[in-house]
C-alpha cells in the first residue's frame, strides 16, 4: 500500500478534488516537504503483497499519532496517503532525512505490532516548497521519488532531488546515440547466446540492465513494455539463425515480468528468460540430442512438402553437414529423408485424390512434384498404384 500523508493542521483548511490540491493564500508558511510512504505486508522473503486485513483508517490514524503536538492529518486518495511535514528555513538535509527515518521506523514498528506482521515503509520526499500553493507540485514530486523505489528497492528514503539529476540527463540524451548503444548492447546478448559459454551471459544483460536504469522510466509498466520489445528483438535475432525456438509471446512474456515490484525481481526473471533461449540454442547444437533434432527436421518437412525439398536444402537451413543430417534421422526413424519427404507428400496427394477434383497434373505440383509423369511413378511406387487408380478406387 502507498502512503503519502499531508499535515493540513497547520494550514487553513483545503479543499482536495480531483487528486489535486484547490490553491489556497496564505502567509507565513514555514518549509515544507511532502513525504510519501509505502507500507506493504512481509508475508515470505522476496514476496511483498498487499494485506488485506490493513485497514486505511488505522494506517490514517497511525501516521497521525506520530507526532502528538501537530496531530498529522493523513489524505489517502486511490491507495496513497498524504502527509505535509513542516520544516523551519534552518533544517538542513540530514535532519529531514532523520525525520523521515523516524516516521519510517515508528510506521513500520506501529503496524507490526498491530498485525503481527513485518511491514516495509518506502518514502519518497517532494521537492522544496513555502507557498501552499506549491503543495500540489510537491505532491506530485514526492508520488515521482517514491516511484523510483521500484529501481532502490522497497524499503527506501528517495528525495526528489536525488533522482532528478538523472531525469534531467535521460531528457537530454541523444535519441540516436540510445538507440545504437541498445544495438550494440542486444548484438552483444546474441553472441553470448550463441557461444557456449555461459558464464558471459549475465555481464551482458548487466549492460542491458543498466540501460533501462539510463531511461529513468518510472512507471514499471512502461518499462515493462519496453523491456518486451527488447526481448522480442532478441528472439527475432535469434530465430533468424535458429527457427526452432520456442520464445514466450509477448503476452506471456509481459505478464511473466510486470508481476514483480522491483527492478531486481524483474531483471532476474528477464535474465532467466534469454537463458531459456540459450539453453534452447544448445540442445539444438548438442548432437546427442538427435531425437530433438530429427523431431524439428520432420516438423520442417510436414509443414513445407509443397517446396523444393533436398538433403542438401535441409543440411543448410539446420547447420549440419548432409551425411550427419541423413545419418541421425535414419537412425530415429528407420527410413532415409528421401523416402520419408516421399511418404509425406504421396499422404497429401492421397487426400486431394479423394476428396477433390482438381486434375492429377495440378495435384502434383500441389505437393512438390513439377514433373507429372515423376509424380505418378513415386505415387505407384508408394501407394501400388496409379494416382487415378487410386482416385478411381476411393470415389
């Protein structure tokens, strides 16, 4: 659960509509930081979910006992909290940052003791602001730094600050220097994918990893979204070499990701996807795989008998040699790949013989054959008897 808290107490009364603050003049008003909070049940390690028992009045009410003289008033608005924390013109940066630490401390102690359960409290700080009518901006800027805990990690005290130094230099990144380093950095990843090495992957993907920290997109959606092109572009790469893959879709690929609440938890889950796809690659090149391989032979066959089909054709679309490629499937299924492309294509002709009326000459090129006379010798040789024989027959 987000918690952002606004103390409001000290202020003339606002108005809150639409999600942002109705401006207000007013005079006088000391420095004032926006925090925000985010409080999620610790059920298990490494798995963060939302308690339902939690109730939004007892967080409300937990975060405005935290300081008894000011009485923090908390705004919870679509899962977030609000609080306004006062800070006088002399506070400097480490007495803010010891606040926040305190409230996280005592939010986090408040809540255990109540559920029984260990919680995380993640604060994100606003930016800077002494006129209540900057209080919407500091908002928003506090709902930004706590979003970037998705990178930190939960548990965090992000200020503003902190983070826009980074968005100021991703805003002014040159888009084509972006997009010819993610090139160089995905041809990269498909050389490791092809080597046999696996130790290398994971520096690879690290660069990767850290190209989407330089995009500073704080909506894990969104970044979700991209990392599901660059893995898509990754699987096209690779199919161009070895078709044989079996890549997720691009559905199951994005919810396979966007589940997880941090950076990290997602990175791993990308970084075990490509190396599913290398280990995919080396079955393909372990020869003593021959089943696997002869089984994608086959598929090929079955799914393109209507083209040119050779030995010689199929050796070059599977990097393997002629001999090797008629030695291995001869050995799996008993019969030689000639015989086995003739089996298939006569099956077809049978189907279109009986159930169609298109002529024998148009059959034959229907499955592969051009010479006509060359088909009805194959077909008598397979079946025992003529093409028309046969359609005679099954009519």
């Amino acid at each position: 659960m987000r918690v952002i808290a606004f103390n409001c107490d000290t202020f003339p009364e606002c108005n809150y509509t639409n999600g942002s603050y109705a401006d207000a003049s007013h005079t006088g008003i000391p420095w004032a930081y926006t925090i925000q909070a985010n409080a999620l049940q610790e059920n298990m390690p490494g798995e963060n979910t939302l308690g339902n028992t939690i109730s939004v009045k007892a967080i409300s009410c937990f975060a405005g006992e935290y300081d008894c003289k000011t009485r923090y008033k908390v705004i919870y608005l679509e899962g977030i909290f609000y609080i306004v924390v006062f800070f006088t013109s002399a506070a400097g940066y480490r007495y803010q940052a010891d606040f926040c630490k305190d409230f996280k401390y005592y939010l986090e102690d408040r809540l255990k003791h109540e559920y029984g359960m260990d919680f995380i409290v993640s604060i994100g700080v606003g930016n800077l602001c002494c006129k209540i009518t900057e209080i919407r901006e500091s908002a928003e800027k506090a709902r930004i730094a706590l979003n970037y805990k998705y990178y930190k990690g939960k548990g965090n005290i992000i200020f503003y600050e902190e983070i826009k130094a980074v968005q100021a230099e991703n805003d002014h990144a040159n888009y084509e220097d972006n997009k010819k380093n993610l090139d160089i950095i995905i041809d990269n990843i498909i050389e490791v994918v092809f080597d046999k090495n696996t130790c290398m992957l994971l520096p690879a993907l690290k660069k990767l990893f850290s190209y989407f920290i330089s995009l500073s997109i704080l909506d894990h959606r969104t970044l979700c979204i991209k990392c599901m092109q660059i893995y898509l572009a990754i699987v096209n790469k690779i199919k161009d070499k070895y078709d044989c893959i079996s890549p997720f879709s691009e559905d199951e690929f994005y919810n396979r990701i966007v589940k997880y609440g941090s950076f990290d938890e997602m990175t791993k889950e990308f970084y075990n996807s490509i190396l599913d796809l290398k280990n995919q690659v080396s079955d393909y090149n372990n020869t003593s795989d021959k089943s696997w391989l002869v089984q994608k032979i086959k598929k090929y066959i079955d799914e393109n008998y209507s083209e040119r089909l050779s030995l010689e054709q199929l050796s070059e679309n599977f990097f393997l040699s002629p001999s090797y490629l008629s030695k291995i499937f001869k050995e799996e299924t008993n019969v030689n790949v000639s015989e086995y492309i003739q089996a298939v294509r006569i099956t077809h002709a049978k189907k279109l013989l009986k159930n169609t009326n298109y002529k024998i000459q148009d059959i034959s090129r229907q499955v592969g054959y051009e010479d006509y006379r060359h088909f009805c010798t194959i077909f008598k040789k397979v079946a025992g008897i003529t093409p028309l024989q046969y359609r005679i027959k099954t009519k």
